[in-house]
C-alpha cells in the first residue's frame, strides 16, 4: 500500500482506472500514441511521469537527459518475465548480448567488441556497395516509369542481405530472389516477434504456442539455429586446415566469435556464438533498414539537403571510373552525416528501451524502488522542448560543433549511451550513409503525389502504418 501510495504521489494522468490503471487512456491509432506521450511530456512533467499499464504494474517513462542519465549510466538488466519485450525474443536469440545480463553480457561484450573494430568494418563497405547495386537497379524501372513505390521492404531485403553476408558470409542473392529460406525465416521471426509484442493476448507463452503464429515462430526458431549451427560447424572445422587459414577471404563475425577467446582461454560455444549470430540478424537488419527509410523521407521532404548532399556526393566521385563509396569517401561527406543525424533525432529507429531497476534508484529527487520497470523513451527525448528548440524543424545544423557544445550527451542518444550502447552502431551508419549516397547520386527523391504521408508506429523499431511511398527520378547525367 506504501509503495502504491509512492507511486501514486509521482506526476501522471489523473485518468487511473482502478481496474486497468492509465490502459484505457493509451490511444489505438499510433501516431496519436506517440502524441500521447508528448503531451505528457509537456503538460506533465519534462522529465519522467508515471504510467499504470494495470493497477498494480506502475512503469516510469523518462524522456529528459538528467532521468535517461540515472538509468543508461546504471547497470540496470534488461527486463525479464511476462510482457517483457527482451523475455519474447529469448526462444530465437537466446542469451545473446541484447538480452543477456550481469556476468554473462559482460563477458559476451569483451569477446564481441573485436568484431566490430574498424579493420573489420572496413571491407563491409564494399559488401555495401554491392547491396546497393542491387537496389539501385531495381528502382531504375520505377524511376523511368514514374511510378512511385513502398521502399520499406525493398530495403530490407537489401540491409538483410548485408548483415547476412557480413556475419555469415551467407551469400545469396535475397535481393532478386527473396523466398531464400534461412532469410525468409529471419524476416518472419522479425515480424512475428514485434506482433507479438502489441498483441497482449500473445504475451503467455503457453497461449503463443499453440496459435498457428506461435507454431510458425517456433519453427523458423528451430529451422534458423540448425542451419546456423551448420555453417558455424562447418567454419570450425575449415579453420583448422592450414590452407584455409592462409587464403586471403574476409573475415565474417562467425571467424572472429571462433576466434576469440576469454581471460581464461575458453572460446565460445557453437550455441553462444549461435546466438550472437541470431543477435546481429535480429538486431542488424530492421534498424538500418528503418533509418534509412526515415533517412530518405526527410531528405525528400526538405530537398535543399538533399541537394547539397548530391553535391557532396558528386565532388568526391568526381573523375572515377565507379559510383562505389569507399571507406575514406564517408569522411569527406560532412552534410550527409549532419542530415542523417537530424533524421535519426526526429526519426529515432528505435524508439524506446527498457530497464529492470535491481536497487533503488534516485530518478530525478525519487527514489524508486527496486524491481521498477523503466521506458527509456528516444522519441520523445529527441523532441523535449527544455532540450530542443523547434524542436519540429528538420535542421541539421544543430549537430554542428559549434551547436553541440555545452548540450548534454544525453540529450541524443538513437543508438542508446553508457555501457549497453549499440555495439553495431558504426556498422549501421556506414551503411545507411552508403546506401543513401549511392541513392542520390542516381536518383533525386520526391514524397509520393496522392499517397498519404507515413504515419509512425512505434513498435521494436520505428515503421510507418502506411509503408514509406516515394517517387524516384533519374538525375539528368543519368537520363540515357
Ligand atoms: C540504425 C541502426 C541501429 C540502431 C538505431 C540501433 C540502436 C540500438 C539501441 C537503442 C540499442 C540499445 C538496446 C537496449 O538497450 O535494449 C542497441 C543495442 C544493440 N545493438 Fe543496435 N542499433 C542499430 C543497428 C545495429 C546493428 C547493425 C547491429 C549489429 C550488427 C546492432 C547490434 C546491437 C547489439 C548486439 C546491441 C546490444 C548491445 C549490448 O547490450 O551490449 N545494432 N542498438
């Protein structure tokens, strides 16, 4: 009773049912979601307030960086048990490092960092470039037919296609031939994870699995851990045949998980590195593919900026045989990496993330007690009035030095901050700044006529209800 009487004395809707606690105030249609928020945000509290997703199942939404600060800084787990996110992804990616907790995160995160160091993101960029090869010509029809298309899932198919080359070496072709089974599977897990997240009647596992989406979820979770336990089988034993060591290949996450090896010398099992794979599919392909989906609609609502960045791009493919972006091309691209920043501010691919808090913990004067759940609520971070001016405005230069000094880093954080930050975040943004490069150095990009605008969605990552419709026009020096 106390501890109801605490939470009932924190800033939040008056509107409390006795029976569903604030539920019944959350708004279907989900930009009007989103918007609740915001109004909370302003009208409230600007920096956390108190949601009742039941009577007895209070959660405190921080959207300010002096609140995300207490709990990203923190060691606080992931969230664990019914409804919780992190615990519906557990069957598909096990103990991998976006779920795990405590000793065994810790020790994942010192074998995993390697994987991620800048001379193996390097040759990725080449992988890129491939990818978007591909994608480029098959907008070339649309460009030329002026019809305009849902680019969501065109992209990704493309940003799976790279994460499956990068951690696998799994090489096919998804792009043109998208019923590839190991990645259809991963598409659906995808999908069927993040339904299962909004759909409260699919929370008890024991319902989950006996729907016919349940049974389909379970068997692509069977079918994508044999067929990576196969491929990380047959690497162990090729790793061990000196002529296999000695050829010249590049390395995959799966040769640099084999690879790495604990304070104690004891490398990874097939299973932990299974699921680190899983991880990186799950967490590898629908983010990049959401921001650079975002990416593209700000640039083709504020086509000043997309100009300027097809300058850009121009400049430094001036004189070269090929349109591939290179590695030290994304340093010489200054605009477009200000732009991508301000479209991931307004556009956060993912949206929130949870905590679980294991001690009390002083958020903002309170102390909350142990066990709390807390929303770390990105998108409405980004637009904090106290934080941000025209907060609304697309403008990128607010991420120019001279702005950003003195402005909190907690202010933005789209791959979240402290020690659980994104580990792939560089992987990500090399990516998207390629794959949208090579878009605009073919194509100027324009809001599809007739067609409704997006309308967010805030689930896993950032989707828009109505797809993403675009029009794209060949550029003139492409014309013929
Ligand atoms: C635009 C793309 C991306 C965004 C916006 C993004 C964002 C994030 C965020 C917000 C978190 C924190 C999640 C949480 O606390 O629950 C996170 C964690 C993580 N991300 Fe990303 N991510 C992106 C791309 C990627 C890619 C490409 C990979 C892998 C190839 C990746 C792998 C991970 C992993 C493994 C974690 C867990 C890290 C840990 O807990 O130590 N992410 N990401």
């Amino acid at each position: 009773m106390k501890k109801f009487r605490f939470f009932r004395s924190l800033p939040q809707d008056k509107n409390f049912s006795i029976l569903l606690g604030n539920i019944q105030n959350i708004p279907k249609d989900p930009e009007d979601r989103i918007a609740y928020g915001r109004s909370k945000m302003d009208n409230l509290h600007p920096k956390l307030n108190c949601m009742w997703m039941g009577p007895f199942d209070p959660v405190i939404v921080v959207y300010h960086p002096d609140t995300i600060k207490s709990i990203l800084k923190s060691s606080a787990p992931k969230s664990r048990g019914f409804a919780r996110i992190y615990e519906m992804l557990l069957p598909w990616i096990g103990e991998g490092l976006i779920v795990s907790n405590g000793a065994v995160w810790q020790r994942s995160r010192r074998l995993l960092t390697p994987a991620f160091h800048f001379d193996i993101l390097k040759p990725y960029i080449e992988i890129d470039n491939k990818a978007a090869d591909k994608l480029l010509k098959k907008l070339e029809p649309f460009a030329k037919s002026g019809e305009s298309l849902d680019i969501y899932p065109m992209l990704t198919l493309c940003t799976l296609e790279v994460i499956l080359k990068c951690a696998l070496s799994y090489d096919v072709d998804i792009q043109a031939k998208s019923h590839d089974p190991y990645a259809q599977s991963t598409r659906q897990l995808t999908e069927i994870f993040t339904r299962r997240t909004r759909t409260p009647w699919y929370w008890p596992t024991f319902i989950f699995k006996r729907t016919e989406v349940g049974k389909n979820f379970f068997q692509c979770c069977d079918f994508v851990h044999s067929m990576a336990d196969e491929i990380i089988q047959k690497r162990k034993s090729e790793l061990e045949k000196e002529e296999y060591k000695s050829k010249k290949r590049l390395l995959d996450f799966i040769d640099i998980l084999l690879m790495a090896r604990d304070e104690d010398g004891k490398a990874m099992t097939t299973q932990e590195i299974r699921s680190e794979v899983d991880t990186f599919m799950f967490a590898g392909h629908d983010t990049t593919s959401s921001g650079t989906m975002w990416f593209l609609y700000c640039l083709a609502k504020n086509p000043e900026y997309q100009f300027k960045i097809q300058e850009e791009v121009d400049a430094v493919l001036e004189g070269r045989d090929s349109d591939h972006i290179q590695w030290s091309d994304l340093s010489e691209l200054p605009i477009l990496a200000l732009c991508l920043k301000e479209a991931m501010r307004l556009y956060p691919p993912v949206p929130f993330i949870q905590r679980e808090l294991t001690e009390e913990t002083i958020i903002d004067g309170h102390m909350i007690p142990k066990g709390t759940l807390v929303t770390v609520s990105i998108v409405h971070l980004h637009v904090n009035p106290t934080v941000w001016e025209d907060r609304d405005e697309f403008r990128p230069e607010r991420f120019t030095w001279e702005e950003m000094k003195g402005r909190d880093s907690f202010s933005y954080v789209p791959f979240s901050a402290g020690p659980r930050n994104c580990i792939g975040q560089h992987f990500a943004v090399h990516e998207i700044k390629v794959l949208t490069s090579r878009i605009l150095r073919k194509f100027t990009l324009e809001l599809a006529p007739n067609r409704p605008p997006p309308v967010r969605f805030a689930q896993a990552t950032l989707q828009s209800q109505n797809g993403m419709w675009l029009k794209f026009k060949l550029r003139t020096e492409f014309q013929n």
